[in-house]
C-alpha cells in the first residue's frame, strides 16, 4: 500500500506541466516514473542521493542533461490508444441533380518547424517525418478528398514525395514555395515551405494557375505606404489561385470552371495589419485571375486556407462581409491607402462616410455555427486552442452538404493529450474537410 501510495504521487507530479525545478534529491528513489517525462517545461530536475541506475544519474549531470532524461522518459511512456474516428455532420442532403465533390484543407507542419523546442512535450517518435508522413497521408485519403489544400510543405518533400505519392490516388498538383525561396541556395530552397493543390484527375484539369507572393506584391505597391516595406514586406507568405475545368459539369448547370484557392498567412498575433493586408492583396489578385480568365464574380470558388486567424477576427470578417473599415482597430493605426489606391481604386470604397477596403465576391464559410459548435479547434497546441483554418465558398454556386467534425475532447482529457503532433495526430493543426455541390446559378 505504501509503495502504492508512493508511485500515485509519483505520477501526479506528470500533471504538474508549469514546474520549472524540481528537487528529488535524497528521497530513496530508486526508479524514475515514465510520467516525469511530461514535464516538458522543467528546466532543473536534482537526483543527488538517490539509488538510481548509475547512467541516469550520470545523465542527469550532463549538459542539458535534465532535457535528455526528460526525453528519455517520455519516449518510454506508453502511448495512448487511438482516438475515436472524428463524425461527419451532415448539412443538408445532395439534391441528386448537380456535381458534388469534397474539399480537404491541412497544415501539415514542416519538417524544420517539427522540433523539440517547440514541441517539447512531443514523444521523438511524434517528431520523426517518416512517422508524420505516413499519417498525414493517411489522412488526406481517408478523407476521400477530390481538392487537397495543404500548407507548409517543403519544396523537396512536394516534388518527391507528396506529388509521387498522390500521383499513384489519381491525384495531380500544383506547388508554390514561400519567396525567401528565390534568394537562397539550391540546398537550402529545398527546405523551405509552401502551398499545395492537388486535385482528382477524372474531376478535374488545370486551366491556369497563378501564384501570388504578398512580400514581392508589398515591394511593388509601397509607394506612399513605408508601412508595406517595414511590416508587410519582411513577411514572406504565399497564396496560390487555380482555375480547374470541371470534366463532367451538371447537367442543368452552366458551370464549367471552378477556381481553388490556397493560402498561407503570416501566423503573428502581433501582426494582425500584415494578415489584413495580405488578405485585402490576395482577394485583388483573385480578382484579377478570374478577369484573366474571363470569367464572372459569380464563378464557383473555394478558397482554403491556415489564415491565422479565428472566426471573430478582421480577416474574417474582410472575407465574409466582403469589406473593412480603414480604421478597424487591428489595423493598429497603420496607414495602407496609398498602397490600395495604387494595386486597384476599387479596393476602397465609401459607406456612411467611412472609407472601407473592399472585395467583389460573395463568400460563406463551410462551417457555418451549428457546425462550428462541434469544431472547437483546427489548431491544438499546449499555448494555444482555436480555429485558424478555414474553407469558404461563393455563396450563389456552391453550398455546403457536410463537414468533418472536431476531435474527440473526452478522448484527449482521459489521455492526458496536451496538445499536437502526438503519436496520432501528426501536426499542430488538424484538417478540415467540407463536401460541396454545385448549384443552379448562372456563371461560368
């Protein structure tokens, strides 16, 4: 009863996750709980005087040995049983009459992002590519998938990895790397990521694509704004549009093309003007993609998206309500106008007197609140919980037939899961996956 009593504290002290130091010298420890392990904020663990194994002790001396034992121990904990399947939430039913297809769209997590250092409390095996790979592409085919968004794939692992892969699902692709790519080293560009489409190939031909780079987009249009140079500029994130011609259009529908989008936005809570903006150029040069193509603002469009940003935020708002006030506050005061009024005049516009950055297409997000109600979270970390990831759609073209629902919150409470990667999901975000179908407007 003793020991027992014993190795139940032993095992809380795995629940303390704040604990910086913590001093179990001279305590007649002779076996170290594997949930010690958890502790991955600890920066000072004392063994001294304990009848340890000699390499623990020897380890625990070490330079970082204190991390290396914490490791060690995690590593040794069993890992939890595997999560309940997360449910589909059915909208509405297909009506039977027009194309439907399903959208999946996934942060993945770089390879060079996967470290211990930011995700101490990661088993090794967790933070192992080979491992994430496998389930990363386990998830993109369970989802059935006919357009795949990903984020953050590295340049190398698009070309021989993903694309060949996807290749052999009937899939084909398309891959934009961030902008920093084109001043580096071949060696180091094959490490830097992107955005990815990839999309069924007895669906679905590419047209056109187009990739839009904010940073280069800032440099071109930064006359009479200094703010598009120090903030904007520095940001190195991407966005890729893509017209596909659809093989099979419905029978009662004039839709032919259907424009996919996928961007990357910078992640900085602090930086929630850069996000704006680069959001306020993305849906320019949407704009412009779809003139090129000739099509009209009613084509049918899914635009996907890590947007870094929750429901309630700017962005969001800019996107669904197709418009923001110039003196939103998460603007912090930063002056773009000249900027604007270079890369389109359209951009601003008047309403009740206050100027407003505009857009000219009508958006709805997949999730919509009944739905959101069982999707608390596309970002699950131990510092933050929340949506970042987002599908939409154009409102007179498309509608929503189902989406996949959230994590099982019961499965990660009983299994201690503080955040992702784990050894069952493989990156900080989740997926998100929205089936469409095309309705009876009138655009092409």
């Amino acid at each position: 009863k003793q020991w027992y009593q014993r190795r139940v504290r032993a095992v809380e002290l795995g629940d303390m996750l704040k604990l910086q130091n913590l001093n179990l010298s001279h305590n007649c420890i002779k076996v170290l709980p594997y949930e010690l392990g958890r502790l991955f904020q600890l920066s000072k663990l004392e063994l001294t005087g304990n009848p340890l194994t000699p390499e623990l002790l020897q380890m625990s001396m070490e330079v970082n040995g204190t991390q290396k034992l914490l490791q060690l121990l995690l590593d040794t904990l069993e890992d939890p049983d595997s999560p309940p399947e997360r449910p589909w939430l059915t909208v509405r039913e297909k009506s039977g009459k027009h194309m439907t297809f399903k959208v999946l769209c996934y942060n993945i997590l770089s390879e060079q992002l996967a470290t211990r250092t930011k995700y101490g409390y990661c088993p090794s095996a967790a933070l192992s590519w080979e491992k994430r790979k496998e389930l990363i592409m386990g998830e993109i085919l369970r989802s059935n998938a006919d357009i795949v968004a990903l984020q953050e794939v590295e340049t190398d692992k698009f070309y021989n990895q993903f694309r060949p892969m996807l290749e052999t699902h009937e899939y084909e692709g398309t891959f934009c790397p961030k902008s920093r790519s084109k001043t580096l080293p071949e060696e180091e560009r094959k490490r830097v990521d992107g955005c990815a489409i990839f999309f069924k190939k007895n669906k679905f031909s590419l047209l056109k694509e187009k990739y839009i780079d904010y940073s280069m987009l800032a440099i071109a249009n930064s006359e009479g704004a200094d703010d598009m140079i120090n903030r904007v500029q520095t940001k190195d994130n991407i966005g890729i549009c893509c017209c596909l011609e659809i093989k099979e259009p419905s029978h009662g529908t004039r839709h032919s093309k259907l424009i996919i989008l996928n961007t990357h936005i910078n992640w900085d809570p602090e930086y929630s003007d850069v996000k704006l903006i680069q959001n306020i150029m993305f849906m320019n040069e949407v704009d412009a993609f779809v003139k090129e193509i000739k099509g009209s603002y009613n084509i049918p469009m899914v635009v996907c998206g890590d947007f870094n940003s929750t429901p309630d935020s700017a962005v969001i708002e800019f996107l669904l309500k197709s418009q923001i006030s110039t003196e939103h506050s998460e603007f912090h005061g930063f002056k773009y106008h000249g900027f604007l009024k270079k890369a389109n005049g359209e951009c601003l516009g008047n309403k009740n007197g206050t100027k407003h950055f505009k857009h000219n297409f009508k958006l709805k997000s997949c999730y919509g609140e009944d739905t959101l109600a069982h999707l608390k979270y596309t970002n699950y970390t131990y510092d933050f919980k929340g949506i970042l990831d987002h599908i939409l759609h154009s409102k007179d073209s498309l509608r929503t037939l189902g989406v996949l629902g959230g994590i099982n919150e019961a499965w990660m409470v009983k299994n201690k899961v503080i955040g992702c990667p784990n050894v069952h999901y493989p990156s900080d975000h989740l997926p998100i996956v929205a089936e469409l179908e095309l309705t009876n407007s009138n655009s092409r």
